[in-house]
C-alpha cells in the first residue's frame, strides 16, 4: 500500500477533500488491484487534535505531526490551493521546527501550514517535485467569505508560493474551475475535479505500480515489510 499526502487549506477545501475520499481513493484501489496495490489518503484533518493550537506547544505538535506523516508517505504528494494562504504560527514554533528536523532549512519564518507542508513535503527536490500533483482553483462567481483569502498579507503570501509552484511543477501543474451554487450551499463542477485527479494518479503511479507486480512472491514479502 502506498500513501498520499493530502496538502491544503482547511476550512475552504473540505468538499475536494471529501471528495477524494468517497470517489478518487475507492476507484483508485479499484483499478490498482489488478497490480496487487492500493492506496490511502492522509488527511490530517482527523489526525489532529487542535484544541490547543493558541499554544506554542500545541502548535509544534500540529507541525510535527504534519512533516512526520510526509516523511511516511514520501515521495507522494497531493497539493490543493485556491484563495486562501492558511494558518501562520509565530516565529519562534516556526524555528523550533527547523531546528528538530533534519533537512528542514526555510529561508522565512511567516510560512504557513501548508505552505511548510510543500516546501518541505513537495519542492525540496525534484524527485518529490516530479511525485507531486498540483491543482490550482478558481471560482467563478460569488461564493462565501470563508472560500475568500484572508488578507493583502496572506494573499501576497499566495502569490509568491503560487509563482515558486509554477517554477517547478511543470506538467504536474493543473488548474480546475468551480461555481459556488448559493442554493444548494456546495460548489459545481467538484465531479470534474475528482475525474481529473483519478487520471493524473492513475498516470503517475501506474509505472511503479508495474515494477511491482513483476516482483516475486519474495521480493514483493521484502517490500511489504519494508513498508
């Protein structure tokens, strides 16, 4: 079984996350059967207890927690991003996790969650890089304040984390449109996205998932208790 790491905004982003999980996973495994694979999502939005997050010491257990399940699912990745550039802890957590974590080097302290979780988990090398699908959204139209960015801070922030993605990514890069549907409360064009994100990994993990139905009855034992 291989893990994804699903890297996003929380509060503007729970029906593509909902999503992946009810319709990308299950057919994902459906097809990945025919090789002996599967998959799982990780989604730290049940993983972690945030109550104390006002806390320095809750707020490095959130960061810890985030870069330990990266370290488990490497090299695979899953970025989502629309408006919103996400929760900034202080300075002083922010150094505090760098210091604890080898080959964690920032080069600024006002990052936030998940732009941590890329530059880490996403962007340090190209093999990560290259094992990383991005998806950009827009919407169109008018939709909630919570879909909104934060402010001109944050939204610079976005900005320049956008432009270092597009740098890099290259054909690992997508964007995707929604509309906010004000009647039924949930965003149009959601199926879509979920289609698109089924090909894209179905693409990128297809070549190793080959590599391992042609191991032995030995060498695929090695492999699972590697894992």
């Amino acid at each position: 079984m291989k893990s994804i790491f699903a890297s996003s905004t929380f509060r503007d982003m729970h029906e593509e996350r909902d999503i992946l999980h009810e319709r990308v996973v299950p057919e994902l495994n459906e097809y990945a059967a025919q090789y002996g694979e599967s998959i799982s999502l990780c989604d730290l939005r049940w993983g972690v207890n945030t109550e104390d997050l006002e806390s320095r010491e809750g707020a490095g257990k959130v960061l810890s927690v985030c870069l330990d399940e990266i370290d488990r699912c490497r090299p695979y990745m899953l970025v989502i991003l629309g408006e919103r550039y996400g929760w900034i802890p202080d300075s002083e957590t922010m150094r505090a996790a760098e210091e604890n974590r080898n080959g964690l080097n920032l080069d600024d302290l006002e990052k936030s969650v998940t732009a941590l979780e890329i530059e880490y988990g996403a962007l340090k090398t190209r093999e990560q890089t290259d094992h990383t699908l991005f998806y950009f959204r827009e919407i169109k139209g008018t939709f909630p304040e919570e879909y909104g960015k934060e402010d001109v801070f944050h939204e610079r922030k976005l900005s320049e984390l956008k432009a270092r993605i597009r740098r890099f990514a290259g054909k690992n890069l997508h964007t995707y449109t929604v509309r906010w549907d004000s009647e039924k409360q949930s965003l149009e064009g959601i199926d879509v996205f979920a289609g698109q994100v089924t090909e894209d990994l179905k693409n990128l993990m297809e070549e190793d998932w080959k590599k391992c139905a042609a191991l032995t009855s030995y060498g695929k034992d090695q492999r699972f208790q590697w894992n």
